[in-house]
C-alpha cells in the first residue's frame, strides 16, 4: 500500500526529469553555480553543504571511468569539458554532472546537481566521491 501510495505521489515527476536545465556549460571559465537547495555540489561551491574537491584527473581518464557506468550518458564531450547525464534506476530521475578540465591546476572542477527536488539525499556528493575512489 505505501509502495503504491508512493509512486502515485511521484509519478507526475516521473516524466518531467528529461528536460535538460538551461544553466549547463562554461561561462567565464566556471561552471554555474548551485542553486540554494542542497541537491548540488560543485568543486566552485563555498557553502560546506555544497562544496566538493576537484578531480585529478583529466577530461580522457574521467570519460575512460564514465564509459563503465549503465547509469551514465555523455551528453556533451569537449577536450576541456564533459557534460553527462546519470539516470536513477528505479524513478528514472535524471542529474546533471559537468566537469571542466583546469590545465593550469591540472585538475578538473566538477558540478553534479539534480534536475528535481530540494534534497537528494546526498546522492551527488556520493557519484562524485565514487568517480573520485575508481580514478585511483
């Protein structure tokens, strides 16, 4: 009864998780900034809820892991930027995950952020720490 209670509840949001956000790319050398809502971390983040270190690693190792991953879909591939989009199994709810490779720091800045919602759970932070273990 609370399975089918809770799926009717989230059913409409279902299908409102593929429209890509507007915010997405480069601007001045940034990517855009969380929104206020704790479903996002970026390594440009200041807020301690929000921020999150870059990788180290470049454009080509992070592709080489995200290539690995079902849940994973290059959305957009640059020599200095990725952007892709992770897809949840069971609600089909879709996050936006970009990084922008720094030459001069060599490392690469990151933004990992979900479509819908206030909370997720912690689950940006956690794809972000799980890319960072399996490029070691």
């Amino acid at each position: 009864m609370r399975l089918a209670l809770l799926i009717l509840f989230l059913s409409p949001l279902i299908g409102c998780s593929s429209t890509a956000p507007s915010n997405t790319g480069v601007t001045d050398n940034r990517l855009s900034p969380c929104p206020d809502s704790p479903n996002c971390v970026s390594s440009f983040a200041t807020a301690p809820d929000q921020a999150i270190q870059p990788l180290a690693a470049n454009i080509e190792q992070i592709k080489a892991v995200i290539d690995m991953l079902d849940e994973a879909q290059i959305v957009e591939s640059r020599s200095n930027y990725l952007h892709v989009e992770f897809t949840s199994s069971v609600f089909r709810f879709v996050d936006d995950v970009e990084f922008l490779w720094d030459a001069k720091s060599g490392v690469t800045q990151l933004r990992s952020a979900s479509r819908l919602g206030y909370s997720d759970l912690g689950v940006n932070r956690e794809r972000i720490e799980t890319l960072r273990d399996m490029l070691e």
